[in-house]
C-alpha cells in the first residue's frame, strides 16, 4: 500500500499504520463518490460509510468535505511527481528533456483518464466546480523544477522556473480544453499540445 501524503490540510496527520490505512481508505472513498455523485453531494457522511469507517474518524482527519477535497489533491500530486519520476528513471538521461516533456504530459493525461476523483479535483484548482486558481500550478510548476533539474544537470534559476511555470499552464489549460471537446482527451489537441510545448521549450533547454 502506497503511504498517504501529510497533506497540510489533515487536523491530524496519521502515526500508527492502521491510522494511515484508515486515511487512505477515507480519501479512496472520497474519490471515487467524486466521480459517482461530484462535489457538491458530496457528505463526509458517504465517504465514512463507502470508506467503512467511523464518521468520527472523518472528522479525526477533516473539518470539512472541502479540506478533504483539498488532502485529496495533494495525494494527487505526489502521486503524479511520483510516476512522472519513475518515468524518468525508466529512460535514462539519455531521454533528455523531450523525454521529461513527454513524461510531464503522458503522466497527467493518464491520470485524467483513469485516477478516481482525478477530473474534478486534480491537483486543488477545480473547486467548486469550474473554478480555475493559480496556485496550484506554481506548486506543480515548483515541484516538477525540483523534480527535472537533476535529470536536465540544470541548476533550477529563474529562468528555468519560469519557463516551466508558463509550460504547466499551457499544458493545463490545452488538456482541460481536450478533454472538454472529448471526453477520453481529444488526440489532435493533445498532438497539438505536444509540440507546443517541445517548441517553446526548444530554446530554453537544447
């Protein structure tokens, strides 16, 4: 079983094992009722039930659905860095960074398809429903410079965040725009994607 990211949104975070099963259990809850009934009929309630747990140990964690929610997208992204990492290693530097491009994209596309919970939550930018903010693409952003430097030998300068802070809202919104025109990811703007991105990380990093 895959540990549970303290998310800074947990009241509690959890020490013993049989506490960290119980939050994954309550947060693989609250994803799949996402995709079952969304956000808004969304009850701490249901997911205590579907988890098979205590409401009470809910609330151990959570305040409310939202902080939840919020838990939720951060497991999200560092699930994502995770296979993105993976990736990576499985490459080889020889890959270079078309392959970390690839894997950027891939990882997220997949995860749109086939994560529970994935296409309202994401990584905390969707809620409520339709709402777009900003801060969690400078912490992907972030996260992913961090991730990819040591693969690039680049040291992470400004320069560099900036360029991958700018790639990750442009991947975001075209994805976003995909998958609005087609619910399994529409392949001639995920194609178009692709190659925007190689374009304009072209001049920065060969």
């Amino acid at each position: 079983m895959k540990p549970v990211h303290h998310a800074t949104t947990l009241r509690r975070a959890p020490v013993q094992r049989r506490s960290a099963e119980r939050l994954t259990r309550i947060l693989d809850a609250c994803a799949d009722l996402l995709d079952e009934i969304g956000y808004d009929a969304l009850s701490t309630r249901d997911v205590a039930q579907r988890a098979g747990v205590p409401i009470g140990s809910v609330y151990r964690f959570f305040g409310n659905k939202r902080a939840m929610a919020d838990a939720l997208a951060e497991r999200n992204l560092e699930r994502y860095l995770e296979r993105v990492g993976r990736r990576l290693a499985d490459t080889g530097r020889e890959g270079g960074w078309r392959a970390a491009t690839d894997a950027m994209l891939d990882e997220y596309l997949d995860m749109k398809r086939t994560a529970p919970g994935f296409s309202l939550i994401d990584f905390g930018n969707q809620i409520p429903v339709g709402v777009r903010r900003a801060e969690p693409n400078h912490r992907v952003a972030a996260r992913l410079t961090d991730l990819l430097s040591g693969y690039l030998d680049r040291e992470p300068d400004e320069d560099l965040r900036r360029r991958f802070l700018i790639a990750v809202e442009t991947a975001d919104t075209l994805v976003h725009l995909a998958f609005r025109m087609d619910p399994a990811g529409d392949e001639k703007i995920v194609g178009e994607t692709r190659g925007l991105l190689r374009t304009y990380l072209e001049s920065a990093l060969d």
